[in-house]
C-alpha cells in the first residue's frame, strides 16, 4: 500500500468527494493511476471495558489499470446481500438514492483472480454520474485493452464443457468490460485454422480468443502465423526464412484435458482469471519453433516439440478422443509398456551469451529479466547461427548419436496440473532459446523414476539448453553429493554460508556463474516486494501481518530482533513467503526457521560491516535464499 500512497501524493487529484460505502461516510480520491478511499467517520470501541472514540483511517486503494468497469448499481447485488444488510441497503438508497459500482481485480490464492466490486453512494445524481464519466475516461486512455474479439469455442475438447465456460463465466465479463465479440464454435477439427487463414476479417478486431485446450491454441497459433506469412510473403517452406512475427494478441480460455500452455503462461486453468488478464490487456510475448523436413514446412511450436515417448502417446491418444483426458493415462501406460528406441543423431546449436541457465531454478514469472534480457536483434542472432553452421570450431553445431526413448525440445516449462513444474522447470517464454531434453535408453525402472519426478518438485537430471554457453559446468551432482559426505560430521563456521547456499541449489557449483545468477534473483525479489508486500495492508491480508507483526518480538536473539533493519527483513521473508505459500499460510512458529538462515548467511559481512549499515540490496540477498528455499 505504500507505493500506492506514494502515487496518490504524486499525482494530481481528478476527482475527490464525500460518499457512502457500507453505510459509512468515506472520503474517495482519483487521480490518473489509483482509486482510493478511506473512511472518515467516528466509531465507538470497547478496551478493558471502557468506551472511548477513534478515528478509523483504512485506505483501499485500486490502481486504475485493474479497474475491470464502472458502471451504475444492479438490483441483481441487492439480491445477494443478506436480510441486513438489505435493511441497512434500504435505509442508505432512501438518504443517498444514487450509486455506481467499481469492478476491479482480486488477486486470490494460487494466481487465480476474480472480479470483485466495490460500491459508493451519493445523494447528488450529478455527482453520481461525473464519477463514472472521469473514471470511464481513465480506463478509455488504456489503449493496449481490447474492444472487440473474434472467439472461436471448441465444443468437443476436453470434457466437452467449453460452450458452458464460455456462456457462463466468460462472457458475462466480456459484457462488464464493454467488449464486442464475434463467436464462432467449431465444427470439425482445424475449422478455426483455416478460417484464419482465409475467411476471417482480422482488420476489425482487437485480438482472437479461443475456447479450448492446447490442440485448440495450436489451431489459433497456426492460423494467424500463417496468415501474417502469407500477408508479407515469407515462404514458410524456407527453414533459414526469418518470420514476420505477429501483431494480433491471442488468449486462450482453459476448457480442454490439461491446458498447459495455460498453465505454463497464467499460473493456473481458471477461466475466470484467463478471462481478466484479456480484458486488462495483459499480453506475454513467445518463442515459436517451426519444424521443417526435407525442405517442407511441417508445423509450428510454442511447448513441446517430442519424438519418441511423448510423440507415441500423443499419436495414440489421438484415436480415443472419445475418452477424455483419460486417453493419455491409457496411451501412457500402454506407451511405457511397449518400451520402444529410436537411434539416430541429434544436431544442436548451443546457446551463446545466454542470460538464463536450466540450472539457475530461476522460473519464468511476470516481468521476468530472463525474457527481457536480449542483448542482440533477431538480424544479429541469424547472422551468429549461419556463421556457427559454416564453423568446424567448438562451440558450433553438436552431434549427439545414440538411442534414445524420448527426445523433447522445450521453448516453456511444459507445467500443467499434472506436474506443477513441467518437465523444464527453468524454461522461459521468450529468451530465444529452447531447452533439449534427451532420455537414453534405459530399464523401464529408470524410466519410470524419470516420468514421476515429472509429478513432483524434485529436479531432473540437468537439461541441455540449446544455444548455451559453451564453457564446461563441474558436474553439480558431484560437488552436492561431495559436500553432503563432508558435511555430514559438521560445517566449520567460516564455509557454513556458502556450504548452505550450494546443498540447498540456492547458488551454481561454477564459481563464474554465481554472481550472475545472484543479480537475477535479486531483481526477482525486488518484484516480489512491489507485487506483494505493498498488499500487506489490503483487508484480506492484515490478519496475516498483524500476527507476523506481534511474533517477531518474540524472537531470539532478541539483540538481533530489535534492531528495526533486522525487524524489516524479518517482516518482508516472513509476509512474501505467507502470499507465495497460501496452502499453509503464515502460522505461529514459523517466524522462528527464519533465524538460523539469518544468523548464518549475516556471519559471511560481520566482520566486514555492522549489521545496522548493511546495504539494502545485501538485506534482499538474505531473504531471497529464505524465500525461495
């Protein structure tokens, strides 16, 4: 709520009056980027059973860019209220008859989001309508947000839900935000390609929706990749032909088996929370991979390019559709049965001056650095690669012969439901590069082992990232098992903080690389405090600050407690890691695991500085191993 606060001293006032909100007066500022209001009325209260009078002073606070709609009160809301609170409802309308209602985003557990409203009332109609004007006018100065969608609905996919979906949860929202849509339900497979491709007047709409799983995004993907090609004579059947990438925004509604281009992208398959980030505009851009053989186009890619297991399960679950998402559980079993190799040679280009590593544990999030790191064009990326396939040097194009089960190529973490993080847990959206994921041939225990971690948070062993550095990594395997034996007995003091951060996966084994990959979570964690900590005093999240806020003193050391940088640290770690962990919460004792990781990496700067002068960014390098471990 801070930066809020910030914005609203900043920023000029548009709008500032004295309405009514849940029967109370409150006093309701606007300006160009947030929307707040607080309450200003006196109420009794009852300490040690003496009444006295205080001043409330709760801000609420909506940026702008999150306000969904505003428009005048529904009856339907009365509807939901209870007997009550339509009393008190009643007596408000009859004192202040006229009222607009506020639709914004509500972050929720999980990354999902809902739509919910707040209300003000006023006795001056005028006053009433001037406020939907100006807040209209702000949300109409948000340009990225769409207008009018094309909607395509595949009615077969999935567990044959998505008109449903779309009827009932989707396009009510659509309607709120004043969005025009044209839908089309599919009548056969690639019916939404080919109208794409040829049919479809994309001039006249904002962006193109489909209703569906991962089969239908592929539809969508093909259609409009074709299309911007086609319109700007680029030869797909050319593999050295650069693409023309595409200018219309496409989302995606989850209504099919495991949605995990969803998933890999939003964080979760709730079509209501899908359904806000299109109407906010929120956009993401994507690596695409085009499969060529022999000169011939084949398709494009935007996951999970498998050959061999995946491919067999994927070409066997095809023909029983009529099963569901069952089909894969069945071709899977039946696929793993069959235990099938393929030998040959795989020829791959390693990644070159790669900001992100599968190793790193850095996951792809909103705002991520990884993603918007690209240090050079696409024209100097294609002139590197034409002059690494001319070169016979190291750190050209590698060969790797064998026989393999499964070959996969991942441009994202393939995570879905299923396996919360994917088969390439580190694998970004949008940094150019695709990490190579290659299982020999092995016993079919091997192979099961491989297939479960899938389902867990256990890590894999380390994926080759395609275009990636070419400099030699120890084995990370080997220093943490090394470590392990000679930890087993006791830590000496002087190397416990580093011997931690390395067992825990916190830092790279490569000395050159922990630096880096230390500046990249710090930039992480400076976007967690600006997504989450300036929530800590939203109303759904003050229970939990207030209970972290009355344990920390209860801490020990206390001489370490007490000090307000240490009381800042402790409050950051501890709320950040509640919000990123709601299946369990905050609860009375965890503020006391905190300690020893404080105590411990602290001892590395004691020496060097008093812990009263450490710097900001070295406070964030402490909470961000807590954090993430």
């Amino acid at each position: 709520m801070t930066r809020l606060s910030d914005i609203m001293e900043t920023q000029d006032r548009l709008l500032f009056s004295k309405l009514f909100h849940k029967h109370r007066q409150v006093e309701v500022t606007l300006n160009r980027s947030v929307l707040a209001w607080k309450e200003t009325e006196k109420i009794r209260k009852r300490s040690s059973g003496i009444s006295n009078s205080a001043e409330t002073a709760h801000i609420h606070a909506l940026q702008v860019c999150e306000i969904v709609a505003v428009h005048t009160k529904d009856d339907e809301q009365d509807k939901k209220e209870t007997r009550r609170s339509r009393v008190e409802a009643k007596q408000t309308s009859q004192l202040h008859p006229h009222a607009f209602t506020v639709s914004y985003v509500r972050r929720t557990r999980q990354h999902q989001w809902r739509c919910s409203e707040v209300t003000f009332h006023s006795a001056n109609q005028a006053l009433s309508e001037q406020w939907i004007k100006v807040i209209n006018e702000q949300l109409a100065l948000l340009t990225h947000r769409p207008k009018s969608l094309l909607v395509y609905i595949n009615p077969y996919g999935g567990k044959r839900r998505g008109k449903r979906i779309y009827e009932q949860k989707v396009a009510p929202l659509f309607g709120r935000a004043c969005i025009s849509t044209d839908v089309i339900v599919t009548e056969r497979a690639n019916h939404a390609r080919d109208h794409l491709k040829t049919d479809a007047n994309l001039d006249k709409y904002d962006g193109v929706v489909c209703v569906g799983g991962d089969g239908m995004f592929s539809e969508i993907l093909h259609g409009l990749i074709s299309r911007t090609q086609t319109d700007n004579g680029v030869d797909p059947n050319q593999p050295d032909a650069e693409l023309v990438p595409c200018s219309m925004h496409f989302g995606i509604i989850p209504a099919g088996s495991t949605d995990c281009i969803c998933f890999a992208t939003v964080g979760t398959n709730d079509p209501v929370t899908s359904a806000l980030h299109i109407i906010l505009g929120d956009s993401q851009p994507m690596d695409v991979c085009s499969v060529h053989h022999n000169d011939s186009f084949l398709r494009y890619s935007v996951s999970l390019l498998g050959y061999g297991f995946y491919g067999d399960v994927l070409k066997d679950s095809e023909r029983k559709r009529w099963m569901g998402p069952a089909r894969y559980d069945l071709s899977g079993v039946k696929t793993f049965l069959s235990h099938n190799y393929y030998e040959g040679s795989i020829s791959f280009l390693p990644a070159e001056n790669n900001m992100g590593d599968p190793r790193d544990k850095l996951q792809c999030r909103s705002g991520c650095s990884v993603c918007q790191h690209k240090p050079s064009s696409k024209d100097m990326q294609w002139e590197m690669s034409e002059e690494k396939e001319k070169s016979d040097k190291v750190g050209g194009w590698r060969t790797i012969r064998g026989k393999f089960i499964a070959i996969n190529a991942a441009s994202m973490s393939c995570a879905c439901p299923r396996s919360p993080n994917g088969l390439s847990p580190s694998a970004h959206l949008a940094d150019g590069t695709t990490d190579l994921i290659l299982v020999r041939k092995c016993s079919r225990l091997d192979f099961l082992t491989h297939l479960l971690r899938h389902t867990n948070k256990e890590d894999q062993p380390a994926p080759r990232r395609l275009r990636e550095s070419r400099k030699n990594f120890p084995n990370p395997n080997f220093v943490t098992k090394e470590l392990r034996k000679l930890s087993w007995s006791g830590i000496p003091r002087q190397v416990r903080p580093i011997t931690w951060k390395l067992l825990s996966g916190y830092l790279p084994a490569n000395a050159e690389r922990r630096e880096s990959v230390l500046q990249r979570k710090r930039q992480e964690y400076f976007g967690f405090i600006q997504q989450y900590y300036d929530s800590r005093n939203d109303e759904h999240h003050q229970d939990t600050y207030r209970q972290i806020q009355i344990d920390i003193p209860r801490m020990s050391p206390e001489s370490l407690v007490l000090q307000p940088k240490v009381t800042e640290i402790f409050e950051r770690i501890l709320f950040i890691w509640a919000i990123r962990h709601p299946a369990s919460g905050y609860v009375q004792g965890i503020n006391d695991l905190v300690t020893p990781f404080f105590v411990v990496y602290v001892f590395e700067y004691i020496g060097k500085c008093h812990l009263s002068t450490l710097s900001f960014s070295l406070q964030d390098f402490l909470i961000f191993g807590l954090i993430c471990h």
